[in-house]
C-alpha cells in the first residue's frame, strides 16, 4: 500500500528541482559569456612576433656604486626650490668603486647577536 505524499514533501521536491535548474542555467550563462569575451580579445600572437634577444646578446647586470647627486642650489637665499625644480632623485657613478666591507670585530649588522665591538 501506497502512502500519499504530504503537500510539504512535495513542496521541498520542487524547491530542489528549481534550485538545480537555476544553477544549471547559471552556469550555461556564464559559459556562454566568458565565450563571448574571450572572442572579443586579441589572438595571441604568433611565434615570428615574441619576444628576441637583442642582437648584442642577453643584457647583464651591471654591479657599481652609487653616490647622490648634488641637489641644484637657488639663485639667492631668499629663493625657495620647489619639488618640480629639483626633478628626479638621481644618482652619479661613484668615483671609489670598492665595496665596503665589515670591519673585525664587528657584528656585521644591528642585532646580529654578535659581540660587536668592545
């Protein structure tokens, strides 16, 4: 024998199935929109238009010592530098281009743990 299903059941059944296809639905759209733009993007490119190495060769690091350069001085004193007269923060080839070092006996660096110097 047959029990009949409670309007609740029934009710719960149908929430389920809506929900299942609002996400199927969802997500065909979604496909359907990402095709939609990824045809509207650039094709990529081909391979006679990557990148090359430049005809010199690959470019090196160049390891050297900087020094500021010297900051413009006003016509007189009374005249005020603004930012846009002082340009860029640049910087100059050092002219001793030795690397400091540490010196014995020190810690080699602020709270290194070491003795430092005594």
């Amino acid at each position: 024998m047959y029990q009949a299903a409670s309007g609740v059941q029934v009710f719960g059944y149908v929430v389920l199935l809506v929900a299942g296809v609002a996400c199927a639905g969802g997500l065909i759209w979604a496909f359907r929109l990402g095709n939609t733009v990824r045809r509207r993007e650039p094709r990529p490119p081909r391979p006679d238009e990557q990148p090359r190495m430049p005809p010199s060769g690959p470019v090196r690091e160049i390891r050297e010592m900087r020094e500021p350069d010297e900051v413009p001085r006003a016509a007189d004193d009374s005249e005020r530098l603004t930012p846009y007269r002082l340009g860029t923060l640049r910087t100059k080839r050092a002219g001793d281009q030795r690397r400091p070092r540490w010196s014995p006996g020190s810690s080699g660096s602020f709270g290194g743990g070491g003795g430092g110097r005594t």
